[in-house]
C-alpha cells in the first residue's frame, strides 16, 4: 500500500496481523485511575450553582473558558481554507442537526403539547448562555462543572425565568440529592464524555459512528483499549487529556485543534512505529494508519446515521414528531481516502466546494498517494440533503427546532437564512452532500484486524483506483515476478 515496500512472495496474503498487547496506559496516568474520587464532602455545605465551585476553581474555570468544550470554537491550523478564522460548532453548518447557533435552546412543543425539543446547547458545557469570546463573571458561572466531573449528574430541564432559558439539573429542586451529586467529584471517566459525544446528533451513536454507549464499560472484544476486563481500562482523558482544560486530538471533520502542536495517534502515545512481530506489516505503518486494520467496522453495537435528507420529512405519529429522513446502519465498513491531517471544507459564506460527483463537500481530508505525509485512514463517510442558496451557493443551515414541531421545511430554511446569514427569503435548491468522518474507537482484538487478502484480494474493501493505484499493487508486483520467473 502507498509506496510501501511489499515483499513480493505469495505468503504475504496469507500473513495474519499481528497480535498487539493492550497498551499500557501512558506514564502515571494508571495510578491517577486507580486514585479515589474526591467526595467533597467537607469542601461545601449546599452546591449552588457554579459560583460554589468558583470558590476554589476560578483559575481552572477561566482555563475552562478558553477551551473548545466550552467555546465550541477554536484555532484552526488544520483547516485548510479557514484563513485564520477561529472556528467550530458555533458559527459553521453541519449536515446533521445544521446548526446550533440557530438552534441554541428553548422549550418547542408539538400540538399534544409535549415537549419535542430543548436545543443544541444540551451538549454544551454550560448552563444555558450562549459562549462568549470575552470573560466576564456571568461567562464564568455559565460554566456546568458537573456535566464533565460528577458522577451521576444530569440535566435535562430547561427552565424560564424573565425570558430567558437555562438548563437545570434532574435534581434542581431537591437540595439534597444535588448536594449529594455534587460532592462526587472526579476527573472524567467514560460515562461522563459518552454523555455527549455518543448522545450528538440525535440519537445513540448517530453522529460519530465509533463512539457508542457500550464504550462506558466495554467487553475486550469490542475495545481492548476501553475494556476493564482483559484490556487497558482506558478513560478518555488518558489518551486526550492535555493541560489546562485543552483536549488533544481532532476529529478529521472538526474546524479548531484545542491544542495546536500536539498531535494525538496510536505511535507516540502507546505504540512505536514497528508494532508488529511480522516485518512486512510494520512495512505498512508509515503509510497506512493503524485503524485502516484494526476497526474493520463500526458501529457494531448501535446502527449510526449513515444519510440525512432534510428534504424529505419523516413524521413520528408516536412522538408527534417530525424529523429528516434518517437512514440508520449497522456494521459499517469505512471508506478509505489518504489524509495527511489536514482537511478542508465548506464555510459559511464560501461558495460551496464540489468534488467530482458533484455533491458538496461539507467536510473531507487532504491528502494524497504522492503526499509523503498522508496515510491512509478509515472513515465514516455521511451522505446527506441540504439546502444551497441560489446565486451565492452558501449552504444554509435549518431551524430544525421549529421544524420538529410542524415539519415546515421551507419555513425552517428561511428563517434560519435569517438569523445566520440575514438574508430573509433566500432561493435555494436542494443538494447533496458529503462528510468523512474518522474511525479511531472500538478497537478489537487483533485477531480481528482486516486480514491480509481484506486488502489484496479481487474483492478487497479498498478501492485501489480511488486511492491513485492503476490496481492492487500487490498484485502488480506478484504479476511482474511471475513475468520474470518465465523467461
């Protein structure tokens, strides 16, 4: 694969990938695992809201404050065509929910009278108030500590008060059971981050593809790195974690890098370079990353979101609700492109970028066979419908909050035009589109790594052509040494 040397001998295709040993957590971060969660039960009486926490945490709220998590936007090294623009989910278009600047919070009910939507800001790690780029006090105990530090903390409650909207606790009115909840303070485990990284898009494991509920506490079979049992037992924060509330590591569809400079993969963090006991698949390493073999498929547990089209509205009589039109799979094997941590993508106010088929590319890597940096990654690639504007061919997000209620698209089009670009009845057509998305969660065992003629096989899952191969290089060079056996 790519420029790799491939040892030229029939046995080759019959190797089987290497078994790997679970890694070893990363220097002293077993130990921080193993430590005991702080109760804080003698730190307060009564939790009241973040300003209890600002007591003895301001510092590490206001490192907080500047983070992606928070800020939902960021530098962007990695993005190709940001021009220095900082970032993120708060001021681009996706093509899942579209949007949450447009779609931020508030209580929508459909005509039962029940309660269909709350907001996109259900995610963020804050109470309600949309971020800011300046620190002020109120930014500060905007901040929801709980969400991402302690254990069994929920919200789901959307509050009014002099019409404004905030998120409150499951428990905001019994004092305490959130007092006894907010005394359960520890480093984020699992179960904290799956909160919302698995529950984004809609539904269990819609949006991201590797990321499903079960890597809470999962079997060794489904993730040696995650499993507590015969794996690593590894959290989150142990390959993410960076310093000063900075995450390290970015999706290949994300706009900002939390820690610009630092890059996350497998070498370098636990494995080296030559993780294999055969050569001639530590040969592949330098141009194929590890999980084009070691996550076959994703989601194995919960079907993901494979195509959403906006245009096509799917109602829920049970619900009495309206969605797109959502196709949902399971045991998905990912395409394949090179990238060489770079992407590009579509921008709001930038005309719309195409790739040969036509449809728009919301989100895609950059990279390429005769790039010496790329390799070549597994990816989740989302299909979906959206809406172009007519002239300007700005992809326009949708106010789908209020298009859950009554399933008036054209109005959930328009209105967003509104409030994101001020253009307030815009023509537009629908169009497809396209987002890669990178698998790097739910490693097995690597007795179950793609094997050999998984790759190099007339029914291989990669497409060789796509990649900028005339054909299986494999087979190239096995028809070549047959040419030169027969002389």
């Amino acid at each position: 694969m790519g420029r790799v040397t491939l040892a030229i001998v029939v046995a080759f295709a019959l190797l089987s990938a290497a078994i790997i040993a679970a890694p070893a957590a990363p220097a002293g971060q077993a130990e921080q695992r193993k430590a005991p969660a702080s109760t804080h039960a003698d730190k307060f009486d009564h939790y009241e809201g973040t300003k209890t926490c600002l007591t003895c945490h301001r510092t590490e709220a206001q490192t907080f404050f500047h983070s992606q998590h928070y800020q939902w936007r960021g530098a962007t090294p990695k993005l190709a065509n940001a021009g220095g623009q900082r970032l993120g989910k708060i001021n681009t278009i996706n093509d899942f929910c579209t949007g949450p600047s447009v779609n931020w919070i508030g209580i929508v009910k459909n005509a039962r009278g029940d309660i269909v939507s709350k907001g996109c800001s259900r995610c963020h790690a804050g109470a309600g108030v949309r971020p800011s780029e300046r620190m002020t006090e109120q930014q500060l105990e905007n901040i929801d500590c709980l969400l991402c530090h302690a254990s069994g903390y929920q919200r789901d409650i959307v509050a009014v008060a002099d019409g404004s909207f905030s998120w409150k606790p499951i428990l905001w009115k019994n004092q305490e059971g959130l007092d006894s909840v907010a005394k359960r303070i520890s480093r984020p485990t699992r179960t904290m981050c799956l909160r919302c990284h698995s529950a984004s898009g809609g539904g269990p494991n819609f949006k991201r593809g590797d990321i499903e509920y079960v890597l809470a506490d999962p079997p060794r079979d489904h993730d040696v790195h995650m499993a507590a049992e015969g794996g690593a037992n590894l959290q989150c924060v142990d390959c993410h974690g960076g310093t000063d509330h900075r995450v390290i590591g970015r999706g290949t569809d994300l706009p900002a890098t939390d820690s610009p400079g630092k890059t996350l993969s497998c070498e370098g963090t636990c494995h080296d370079a030559s993780p294999h006991k055969q050569p001639v698949l530590n040969q592949h390493t330098s141009r194929v990353y590890c999980t084009t073999c070691h996550v076959p498929a994703f989601a194995r547990e919960e079907p993901t979101d494979m195509v959403r089209d906006w245009s096509k509205p799917a109602y829920n009589a049970d619900a009495d609700k309206f969605t797109a039109t959502i196709t949902l799979q399971k045991d998905v094997i990912p395409v394949y492109a090179w990238f060489n941590g770079t992407s590009v993508a579509t921008l709001p106010k930038q005309s719309a970028r195409v790739d040969a088929s036509g449809r728009v590319v919301m989100m895609a890597p950059v990279g390429s066979r005769i790039d010496r940096s790329a390799r070549i990654y597994p990816f989740k690639l989302h299909r979906g419908r959206m809406p172009l504007m007519t002239g300007r061919r700005w992809i326009i997000p949708m106010l789908v909050e209020e298009f859950f209620a009554d399933g008036n698209v054209d109005a959930a089009v328009k209105n967003a035009s509104r409030e994101f670009y001020d253009v307030p009845d815009p023509k537009y057509a629908w169009t497809d589109t396209v987002r890669y998305m990178g698998i790097f969660h739910g490693v097995p065992p690597a007795r179950n790594a793609v094997s050999c003629l998984g790759c190099h096989s007339p029914d291989g899952r990669l497409d060789w052509k796509a990649l900028g191969y005339a054909g299986d290089p494999l087979s190239r060079r096995r028809a070549s040494a047959t040419s030169l056996n027969a002389r």
